[in-house]
C-alpha cells in the first residue's frame, strides 16, 4: 500500500472546507443549541476530515478503506443534521441547497475514492 499524505488528498481539503463552513454557520444558532445541534455538526464535520488522515496512517488498504469508511458515515450524519438546522429554520433555503450539494458532493468523492482502495 502507498502511503497517502492526507494534505494532498482532495476529499481532506474538501472535508477542512465543510469545517470551515460548518463553523460559520452553527455560530448563527441560538444558544439552546449549543449542547445539542451545534455540538453533532461541528464533531461530524470535524470527523470527515479527522478519519481520512488517521486511515492515511494505517499499513494496509483494508484498515485505512475503514476509516474512510467512518468519514462517509459522518457525512451522512452531517446532512441529516443539516436538513434538521434547515427544517427548525436555522438556516435559509439558500444556505441549505448550497450546504446540501457541498455535502453530496463530498459523500460522492469520498466513496469514489474508496473504491479506488479495494
């Protein structure tokens, strides 16, 4: 197995940008949220990219197609948590659909790439 360097990686760079983002836009909640909806959005946000490097530090394709595996599924759990912000009506439709196609965006790279692994 090639050792990937997870700064080179462009699911990695695309992962720190929904960070970045996510960031930005939970510090337009309320208060209320902030053990709640905005603590599930920052750590899943921050998992994307977390998992793809920790998987660049593993010996073999198999355990690193694991966690990116686990960047896939925070994904995920990212939408749902953005269509909830969206439905409570913490964020605009706007702001949703630009979220939302970043996202599906990022969840078709990251499984492309895994597939790339097997």
């Amino acid at each position: 197995m090639i050792r990937h360097n997870f700064k080179k990686l462009k699911i990695w760079q695309n992962g720190m940008d929904l960070v970045d983002e996510t960031y930005q836009m939970v510090g337009t909640f309320p208060d209320s949220e902030r053990f709640n909806l905005i603590s599930q959005l920052t750590r899943c946000a921050v998992s994307i990219p977390s998992n793809i490097a920790e998987g660049t530090s593993k010996s073999t394709n198999k355990h690193f197609n694991k966690f990116i595996e686990d960047s896939l599924g925070s994904a995920y759990e990212w939408e749902t948590q953005l269509i909830v912000a969206y439905r409570l009506k913490y964020i605009d439709k706007k702001r949703f659909e630009k979220l939302e196609n970043k996202i599906q965006e990022l969840q078709k790279m990251i499984s492309g790439f895994q597939v790339g692994l097997q």
